[in-house]
C-alpha cells in the first residue's frame, strides 16, 4: 500500500477519519475482493494526484467489522467520502477514475 494511504481499524477510526482536518476517503475492502483489489491501483493514483487536498483510507472490513457495520457497510468496496467527521457520500462497487475524481471534486467545492 502506498504511504500517503492510512491503513485505519477500529481503534484508530476515531482519529485518524473522524477527526482528520482534510476530507478523506475511507476504501472499505478485503484481501478475497476481486473488485477490490481492481479498485486499489486506482484509489493510488488518486491519492497522489489529490496529495495535500484530499486524504485517504482502508479499511480491511475482516478486521474491523464494527466500524463497516457502523457505516452500514454491506458490499464492497466501499467508498466513503468524510468531511467534518461525517460521511458526505457513498459508492459501492468499482468505479472508473473519472467517476471517482468528480466525488472528489464535488467535496473540495463544497
């Protein structure tokens, strides 16, 4: 996983989404996902690309059941955008780059 990526459990959800200071997208996945690990490569890209503006997040959903079940996650991947320590927006299943880069956009604007 790339650097500028959070890898987040449920001790550190609080903290590190909740309270972050920038929006953050929040990638809720598995190691078995197939979709996941096609949506992965994309969500690094982003990640650089969005650098310093918008951070992002992985939530390994075997091992942090309660915060997916909290966020009413029931397929993934999940996306979630947060801002202010509350979810804006909410896309399931892989989408293309273009779509996500408009959920970005559209939160920076707000």
């Amino acid at each position: 996983m790339a650097e500028y990526i959070l890898n987040v459990n449920q001790d550190s959800f609080q903290k590190s989404v909740l309270e972050a200071q920038r929006p953050i997208l929040v990638d809720f996945w598995a190691p078995w996902c197939g979709p996941c690990r096609a949506v992965a490569p994309v969500i690094e890209e982003l990640a650089k690309e969005y650098q310093g503006k918008v951070d992002f997040a992985k939530v390994n959903v075997d091992e942090s059941p309660f915060v997916a079940s909290k966020f009413s996650v029931m397929s993934i991947p999940t996306l979630i955008m947060f801002k202010d320590g509350k979810p804006l927006e909410q896309v399931v299943g892989f989408k293309p780059k273009d779509q996500l880069k408009k959920l970005l956009d559209n939160t920076l604007t707000k």
